[in-house]
C-alpha cells in the first residue's frame, strides 16, 4: 500500500508541468501585448480623427464662415442702401405727385 514513485511517470509529469508553465507564460505574454495593441488602436482611433479635423477640415470650415459672413455683411449693406432708395423713391413721390397718379 505504498507509494510507488515511476521515474517514466514523474518524467512525463515533469515534462507536462514545464510545457504548460511555457505555454502559461506565452499567454500572459500575449494578453499583455494584445493589451498594449488595443490601447494604441483606440488612441489612433480616437486621436486620427481629430487631427485630420485640424489640419484639413478646420481650415475650410474658418474660410467658409468668413465667406458667410462677407455675404451677410454684403447682404445688409445692400438692405440699406434699398431702404435708402425707397425713401429717396417716397421723397420724389411726394415732390412730384401729378406724376405718380396723384398720391
């Protein structure tokens, strides 16, 4: 009823204990790059975007607002010199109303 020791046993155990610590250290080893690789995936993810947004996106973006707002600026100019017309219009309509149906 002893504990018999097989030197063939133990050598197969010996060799299966260093295999899979081996095999225990290559996955650490990757589930840490793999970590490391995921990270930087999610910053490029995060930080290419928004670089390409600064160097060609805003730009054009600042140029149209400025163009936008040339135009609107154009816009009410061009309002007011209507509005000036029309009361120089009226003026003459009053000066002159045999002409204009006698308003």
């Amino acid at each position: 009823m002893g504990i018999e020791y097989d030197a063939d046993k133990l050598d197969d155990i010996l060799r299966l204990t260093r295999e899979n610590n081996r095999m225990l250290h290559a996955m650490r080893r990757n589930a840490f790059i793999g970590g490391i690789v995921r990270f930087a995936v999610w910053i490029a993810l995060i930080i290419i975007p928004l670089w390409l947004y600064m160097q060609y996106v805003a730009p054009v973006m600042q140029s149209t607002m400025a163009a936008m707002q040339q135009i609107q600026g154009t816009g009410s100019a061009t309002q007011e010199q209507f509005s000036n017309m029309q009361a120089a219009f009226d003026k003459i309509r009053t000066q002159f109303p045999q002409y204009f149906g006698g308003q």
